[in-house]
C-alpha cells in the first residue's frame, strides 16, 4: 500500500510538473498575442500522446482553422449568415458611414487594441512655433489684445470699429489660408495659441476671429474648392474684404446635422446653364447678420436627373453673396448676453449658378463628408484653445486673488478650503494645456483623428466650466459683481455655450467618442460591418478571426495584469511616473476586454445604450488624458517641480476612469461572464484604484507653488495676455501680488516679534509703526508694508455704478426685448 501512494504522489506530481511547464507558455503566448499557426504547433506537442482519433480530430481542425479559404467556406460562412438573421450588427446610414470614414485613426487605436505601445505615444511630435509665428504672437496679437475691451464690448454690444480694422489688416480672418492666397498660412499650433491668448482677453473678441477660421467658407476652399475659387474668394477673405459665416443648423437639426431640411433644387435655366433656387431656415449662425458670404449646407434634389446621380443628390455645401436676392439677414439671438454675432438667417427661392457649389459641379452631394473631415479637425483647436486660455487666466486671477485678500488676519490662500479649489484650478489647467498641445501635434501632422478630437473638445469645455466654477467661489463678492474690475464673470456666463456647439456635449461622449470609436478604433469591428454590408466572406473571415484572437489576448492580458498588479507590462517612466504607465496598460487591456463583451453581447443594441456607451466613453477619453499628461510632462524634460501637477492629474485621470468602470460593473449584466467582472477586473481595479479624487498633499503643493511669485507659476500660465497699463485690473492685480509677496517676509519678521514680546500686541498700521520705532523693521521694509496695503485694498475693490448708470445700463435690454415680440408663424 505503501508503494501505492509513493506511485500515486510520484505519477501527480509529473502532472503536475507538466501542466505548470505548459501553463506557462500557454500565459505567455495569450498575453503577447501568438498567432495561430504558434498555437497549432504547440497544441500538437501533447496530442502526440493522445488516441489516434484526438489526433485525427485535431489534425481536421487544424487544416480547416489554418486554411482561410476551408476556415471562410466551412465555418465563417455559416456565422455570417447567423449575424444577419439576428441582426447583430447595427445598421448604419450613408451619413454615419461618412462621418465613420472621415478623419484617420491615431492615439486612440493604440489605446483601443489592449496593448498601446507607450514607446511611439510618447515620441509623438510635440508642436512648436516657428519664429515668425512667434513674432505674430508677440507683435499683432499682443496689439490687438491691448486694443481690446472685453467690458466696452459688452457695454457697447459690438467691438470697437478700430478693433474690426486692425483685424482685417493684419489677417486675423486668414490664419487658415495659404500663404500663396494672401493668408497667414499657420499651424494648428499657431492658430490655437492665437485663440489662447486672445480668450484670456475677452471672449467676444475670440468668438469672433475663431469662426472664420474653422468650419466655414475658406477652410472648405481650401480643402475642396475649385482653383477658380480659391484665386478669387481666399485672397478676399484672408484680407477682409469679405466677412463669411457657414449655415448648418436648423430648428430640427442640431447634432444632428445630417438631419437638414434646407433644399435646393437642379434646374436648367433659359440660357441652357445649370441653377439652384435655395430654401432655408437656419439658426445659431455666427456672423450671418454682418457677412458678405454666407456658406450654406442643404440637401441638393435633382428631379431631372441631370447630373446622373438619381433625384436626392446629398448634402451639398455652397457659397453665395449673402446680398443675394431672398436671402434674409439682418437679426440676432441673444446668447447669454455675449456680445458676439450669433444669428437666424433664412432664405426663399435664392437662385445662385452651381458655380458657386464648393468645388463646382463635382461638389455635388460631397458636403456631408467636407463637414465630417473639416469637423474632425476643427474640435481640436478652437475650442480646446479657448479652454486652455480661460484657464490659464483663472489660474492666474486666483492665485493673486488668493494672496492679496485678508480674512481673519491672513491671507485666504492659506485656508485649506480655498487651497483645494485653487488647486484644482492649476491642475486642470495643466491638464488642458496638455491635451491641446498633444492633439495639435497629430493636427500638424496632417492627421485629423476625428474620435480624438471629439474627446478634446468634449473635456475641454467641461473642464472649463469647472474652472470657471471653482474661480466664482474662490472670488465670491469679487466673482459676482460685474464691471471692469471683474475678469472672469463673462466667462461664467458664457461657458454654457462652448457646451452646446460643435456638437453638444452629451451627444458627443455617448455618440461621437464610443458610438463612433467602438467602430472606428477597434482594430476589427469595423471591418466586419464593411464586409457584412459588402457581402465579402473573405474579408469578414479575416476580420472576425483576427478579433477572436484580438479578445483572447487581452482575456489573457487583463487577468495576467490583474494577477500581477500590472508590474508585467512596460515602464516608460523613471522614478514615481513610471507606475501609471503600467496602470493604463491594465486600464487598456481591460477596456478592450469589456468593450468587446459589451458588444458581443448587447449587439446593435449597444448604440441606444447610451448610459453604457457614455462610460466606455469617459474610459477611452482618460486614458487618451493621461496619456498627453505623460507626454508633455516628458516633452518638457520631466521636471521634478512639475510632479505634483502631473501626480494630481494623473490620480484624478484614474479616478475618473475607476468611477467608469465601476458604472459598468454594476449594469452591464452578461449571463456566465459575471464572473470575469466579479472575480478578476473588478477586485484588481478595487485595489489599484486612486483612494479618492486626489490626495491632500497634491493639492498643497500645487496650491503653495502658483501661490509664490516663481517662473513655474508664470509658465503654468503663459501664453495670456498680461497688460501693463496699471488701469487695467489684470495688471493691478499682478502688481499687488508681487508687493503683497516682497511684504509677506516683513510680515512674518513683526509677528514674530509680537511671539517674543519684543513688540506689543497690536493690529495693522499701529503694530507696524511701532515695529519701525523699535528697530524691528527698517523704513524701506515699512514703506513696502505700507505699499502692499494700499495695492492690496485697491486691487479688491469692485465696480459700482450711479442709480442713473445702473438703470441706463438695464434699458438697453428692456429696448433690445421691445424689438423682439413673438412673429406669427406664417412670417417665419
């Protein structure tokens, strides 16, 4: 019996030896992705011990699985045609197949697959001025922001006809166009540090020169406009003698731009040439009501069929003199009390040659997807440039703000209440300016990554309004009490606005970044769509094996990763950085995992759950974050004074990306795959998770750096604009924090004083004055005390106005709103 069990032990433990030799090839194999024919070979090793019918069996089906053409005839077909009867692939229109194929795919299919190679993420490009770019910056830009009064333009509802000239003179209008059309000819860099700096001026003033310079009339020439076009109209525009405005949306289309109801009819004229007759009711249009070219997108009907295209030709894009007879100009909505152009047009049998279809003839029905690769591109620079130059003013408002004004004895900068806000504000800013100058990066390549774009624009503006938020309560009386002296009040009003356009925000994280990115990022779902619609065996074949091997991958990724707390997967980072690499390696694997489950097991469904689609959304949009946070913290040469920007940001990032997978785990129900969420994601992602938003000390260390007058509290915040003229609060505002901060050492020396008894205990000017009596402070140390007292009080001061003033200011509202009663439907 004896020998028995020393046989028994003997023959479990080989078993035992040789399932672990073999686990462990099997882990490595799963985990780097071996192809098929790594894994038919090393399955046949312990089959050649097998009965001669597991070895036939597996010899069938290595044949079959190995040889595409028996593997499309005798397995894939029978699959393909199973996800037609269950309809298990969405349907998608022509216009969602457009926008699917506009733009390229970038950093986010690295982040998709499962395996990013951080290696090639962090040695992205990273943008710069040209020299010539930066004398623009500090001469024209610099000019026109002094030039600028972000308070006269609210009180006067336009800007300054001097500020209209200059633009026009120096070619505000043409940074877009090409040098060889008279236009400025810039970067995507360039363009976005113009809008930066110009926002942290007034709002007004960047709403306007930004239109012109995105989605519109010359970026449209540029791209597809025929040479004739081009010569004429581009050197018009770049110089301001034309002022255009684009015409896309509709009371029934908003996102929904494909939506449009606005027509135009192909008809032949008398004199044998080909016409439109245009009609229209558009709304929300920026700088219709001044324009003198209005672009306009509708749906292009040839009854006829003379263009040979069938009678619903698409979507067109058109330009016309907006002097043309029926068009309807000449009103304005009132967004939020911003003073810019923002404005209804509407049009009525407007009969224009199709000479003026961009592009001409061969334009006809192409609209839809000039706006989809325009759009694409566009996100990434307007708005995220806005963003980032707001933020970079609160930043630098609060921080003097935070250090000029006293409260019980101190200043508020030092209450931990005020620092968590304050810290914030710095945090997200670097977080944006991160985000803007890693996506100008792919733009300036000539990459348009629509998806990423759309995470940009989408976190920038929300981003803002939280700035903008935290700076309100930090100012509090400061914040809400409108006039000159007040610089952020015009950005909390508006930022609901920045929310709304190009796309609106709720709509773009459940529709844009996942609705969009399931397809358009993932290394093969797409692909299948396109060769389901095609009717194409091979192509699907190839596409639906390579995603088998794509989800058994990361399966064998994301647990080996869990299991080892992401130690198996590369760091890029020395020292305390290095660690997010290897937690976004998880964060990816696992997304990629669970995106895959998602949409295998909800199917075409998956696109109205908007809830679900909305997290996978916010996964993909942090991780593309933290990855330009990585990125610039190693473009500017990885300071160690910058770690706690990169610290808060990077926990707040996987804060946000934790809250989503748990927004996951909890609905997302896969009947017998509950236990890869319950037993291996969701427990490593418990343990690994951020405890809390931030931590304290973060938050401290931001909050005492951009709180000291030092060169990374300027460099947080450069690129804005910073006036010298006293008058101008900015500049009042700077000037008192940096005597406030020469003062705060004498300060300390006198309350030290009053600690030793060498001074009585006193308040202000009473302690001071016997502090320079005593010998405690010398006069020059005085004088300062006593300057930063003055500046201090001055700097704090807020507007008021007369009765009179007040209510001259109020009827101009109670004018405007006489003009503006209710018209009957019919005049509509």
């Amino acid at each position: 019996m004896q020998e028995f069990y020393i046989q028994l032990q003997e023959v479990t433990g080989s078993l035992f030896l040789a399932t672990f030799i073999l686990f462990i090839p099997i882990l490595v194999m799963g985990f780097y992705g071996a192809p098929l024919w790594l894994w038919t070979i090393f399955l046949a090793i312990p089959t050649l011990l097998a009965p001669k019918s597991v070895q036939l069996v597996f010899l069938v089906w290595a044949i079959i699985y190995n040889i595409p053409f028996l593997r499309a005839q005798l397995i894939s077909r029978w699959i393909m045609h199973l996800f037609r009867i269950m309809k298990f692939v969405p349907h998608i229109s022509e216009t969602e197949k457009t926008a699917l194929d506009a733009g390229a795919v970038w950093a986010e299919g690295e982040l998709f697959s499962g395996k990013p190679d951080f290696k090639k993420l962090m040695n992205e490009p990273y943008p710069k001025l040209t020299k010539e770019e930066q004398d623009f910056i500090n001469g024209p830009v610099e000019k026109l922001c002094e030039m600028a009064d972000d308070w006269q333009a609210w009180e006067k509802r336009d800007l300054p006809p001097e500020v209209w000239d200059f633009i026009k003179k120096e070619r505000f209008f043409g940074m877009i166009i090409p040098k060889e059309f008279g236009g400025l000819g810039f970067t995507a860099m360039a363009h976005s540090e113009v809008l930066a700096k110009v926002s942290s001026r007034s709002l007004s003033l960047c709403t306007t020169l930004m239109v012109p310079n995105s989605l519109g009339p010359a970026e449209l020439l540029v791209h597809y406009g025929t040479e004739e076009q081009k010569k004429y109209l581009l050197p018009r525009l770049a110089r301001g003698e034309e002022l255009p405005c684009f015409a896309l949306t509709e009371p029934g289309a908003g996102s929904d731009a494909g939506s449009i109801q606005a027509d135009g009819i192909l008809f032949k004229g008398t004199d044998g040439k080909l016409y439109l007759r245009l009609n229209w009711n558009k709304r929300y249009i920026t700088l219709a009501a001044i324009s003198t070219i209005l672009g306009l997108a509708f749906r292009l009907k040839d009854p006829e069929n003379i263009l040979g295209k069938g009678p619903d030709v698409g979507i067109t894009c058109v330009l016309i003199p907006s002097k043309t007879p029926g068009i309807v100009l000449g009103r304005r909505h009132d967004p939020l009390g911003v003073p810019f152009y923002n404005c209804p047009t509407q049009g009525k049998d407007v009969v224009v040659s199709v000479d003026h279809i961009v592009g001409g003839i061969a334009g006809a029905g192409r609209g839809w997807k000039m706006l989809m690769e325009c759009l694409g591109a566009g996100r990434g620079i307007s708005l995220p440039a806005q963003a980032a130059g707001i933020a970079k003013l609160v930043t630098r408002v609060t921080s003097c703000h935070a250090t000029i004004r006293k409260q019980f004895g101190v200043n508020i900068g030092k209450f931990e209440g005020i620092e968590e806000p304050l810290a914030r504000i710095a945090g997200f800013t670097y977080l944006l300016e991160a985000m803007r100058k890693y996506t100008l990066g792919a733009l300036d390549q000539g990459i348009k990554p629509a998806v990423v774009t759309a995470i940009v624009k989408y976190h920038s503006t929300e981003l803002e309004r939280k700035i903008v938020n935290d700076g309100m309560d930090i100012m509090a009386g400061n914040g809400i009490s409108q006039g000159p002296r007040n610089l952020i009040a015009s950005y909390y009003i508006a930022a609901p606005i920045s929310i709304t356009v190009e796309g609106a925000n709720i709509l773009t994280r459940t529709l844009i970044i996942f609705g969009q990115g399931a397809l358009r990022a993932h290394p093969y779902a797409y692909k299948e769509v396109l060769a389901l619609e095609k009717n194409d065996l091979y192509a699907f074949d190839k596409a639906l094996w390579g995603h088998v091997g794509h989800v058994i991958r990361n399966a064998f990724r994301c647990i080996m990763l869990s299991w080892s707390r992401g130690w198996l997967a590369p760091s890029l980072g020395a020292g305390r950085v290095g660690k997010y690499y290897r937690r976004l390696s998880w964060c990816s694997a696992s997304f990629a995992l669970l995106a895959d489950i998602a949409m295998g097991s909800l199917g075409g469904s998956l696109k109205v759950r908007e809830k679900i689609t909305g997290r996978f959304a916010d996964i993909l949009s942090w991780m593309y974050i933290a990855t330009a946070i990585l990125r610039r913290f190693k473009a500017e040469g990885s300071r160690k004074e910058d770690l706690p920007f990169v610290h808060f940001t990077m926990n707040h990032s996987l804060y946000e990306i934790q809250k989503a997978f748990n927004g996951i785990f909890n609905n997302l129900k896969v009947p017998g795959l509950d236990w890869i969420f319950r037993g291996i994601i969701r427990p490593w992602s418990d343990l690994n998770s951020v405890a809390g938003e931030t931590f304290d000390a973060h938050t401290h260390k931001i909050a005492t750096l951009i709180l000291a007058d030092t060169e990374q509290r300027a460099r947080i915040s450069e690129g804005i604009y910073i006036p010298k003229d006293l008058n101008q609060q900015m500049a009042r505002l700077e000037h008192a924090f940096r005597i406030v901060k020469r003062s705060e050492s004498i300060e300390e020396k006198v309350r030290s004083a009053v600690k030793k008894g060498t001074l009585p205990k006193a308040k202000g000017a009473a302690l001071f004055q016997s502090a320079l009596d005593k010998g405690v402070v010398t006069k020059d140390e005085f004088q300062t005390v006593k300057d930063a007292e003055i500046t201090r009080y001055e700097a704090i001061q807020v507007d008021d106005f007369s009765q009179e003033e007040y209510l001259n200011r109020s009827s101009r509202g109670v004018d405007y709103a006489s003009k503006n009663s209710l018209r009957p439907l019919a005049s509509v």
